[in-house]
C-alpha cells in the first residue's frame, strides 16, 4: 500500500509538472489571429475577414457576397465601428505614420490602404493580402489601438493616388477588426505519454488514497 501510495504521487507530480509545462509552450505558440464580420448598409452578413500576424506582415483572407460585380476599393478604417447605413463611425483609413493617400501616391500610403478588391460577375469576391503597414501587436501599427479599426468596402474602386479617400465613393461593407486568439498546443514529444501517465496517477491517487 505505501509503494502504490509512492507511485501514485510521483505520476500526479509528473502530471502537473506537464500541465504547467505545455501552457507555457501553448502560450509562446500562440498566434495573432483576429476576424471582421463584414455587413453591407442594410446590417446584413455578407462576407467575413481574417487576419494572421506573419513575419512578413498581416495576411488579410477575405470572402464577400451580394456586391455589384467590378473593382472596390478597401481599406481599413481607424475605428473600429460599423453603425450602418453609411458607416461614417468607422472614421478616416487607418494612418498612424501621418501619410497621404493612395499606394501610388509619392507621399502615402496611409498604413491602411490597399490592392483593390475585384468583384466577380456572380457578384461574390475572394480577396488575399498581405501588409506590413500594420500589425496585430502592440505598438504604434496596432490595429488594436485605444478605438479599434474596422474593415470597409467601397462602391467603386480606389485610384490609389486622390488624398484622402480615393474616389472610392460610398462605404458600402463594413467589419469591426476583433481579435482571436488561437492556442496551438506546442508539447515536446513524449509529453503526450507524460501526460496521459500522470492522468493515470491522478486517477489511481482519487480511487485509493483520497478516502
Ligand atoms: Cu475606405
Ligand atoms: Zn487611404
């Protein structure tokens, strides 16, 4: 009975010394993710972004639905607030670096301009992108700074040189840039053994001694 007493304690040990272990893994693992669920003026869902901190920037993966077929420009907004039906809430572009507009402007670009977004004739788009004008992190690119950013679609297309806005004409989808934070398990290997041993040893230390 003392050997099995022994036993069990060392494995419930080893359990928690993994458990600790891999939340610190998971932790440093974890990646900047965030989302926009995208609405047109009528409040309705029609499109959802995402966005992955990279070394070489943030990849922005979008997909919309329901919108005239041809170039839009898009852009992110410096605040993070959709109120329909013209989404003035969501303020100018993004443009912490004190840029004027447009990729092809010699004294832009603000950090939140962007390739246009083609619409295809079944009116649905697919959109990737990545910027290293901005970041998911801390830090003055942030788009999570004090008010947040948000994700806008225009009725027609941006011509990348006229300060501020492009020509790009209405706003007509918007989306509120949140964050999401996705935890890869990063164990070492036999970690997985480890545990599922300690798990054992809890288990038989609840059975037995715990009465
Ligand atoms: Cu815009
Ligand atoms: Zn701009």
């Amino acid at each position: 009975m003392h050997n099995r007493r022994l036993i069990c304690t060392v494995f419930a040990f080893l359990f928690a010394l993994v458990l600790v272990g891999s939340s610190g893994a998971a932790s440093v693992n974890a990646k900047e993710r965030a989302a926009a669920l995208l609405r047109n003026a009528e409040g309705k869902r029609v499109g959802m972004a995402q966005f992955t901190q990279e070394s070489k920037g943030v990849r922005i993966v979008l997909t919309v639905k329901d919108l005239s077929p041809g170039e839009r420009g898009i852009h992110i907004h410096a605040v993070g607030k959709c109120e329909p039906p013209d989404f003035a809430s969501a303020g100018p572009h993004f443009n912490p670096t004190d840029k004027k507009h447009g990729l092809n402007n010699p004294e832009g670009p603000h950090a939140g301009d962007l390739p246009n977004l083609t619409v295809r004739e079944d009116g649905t788009a697919v959109y990737e992108q990545i910027t290293d004008r901005v970041t998911l992190t801390s830090g003055e690119l942030s788009l999570f700074d004090k008010d947040g950013s948000a994700l806008v679609i225009h009725a027609h297309a941006d011509d990348q040189q006229t300060d501020p806005t492009g020509n790009s004409g209405a706003r007509i989808v918007c989306g509120v840039i949140m964050p999401v934070r996705t935890i890869s398990m990063g164990m070492p290997p036999g970690a997985g053994t480890l545990l599922l041993l300690g798990a054992v040893g809890l288990l038989l230390w609840l059975l037995f001694l715990r009465r």
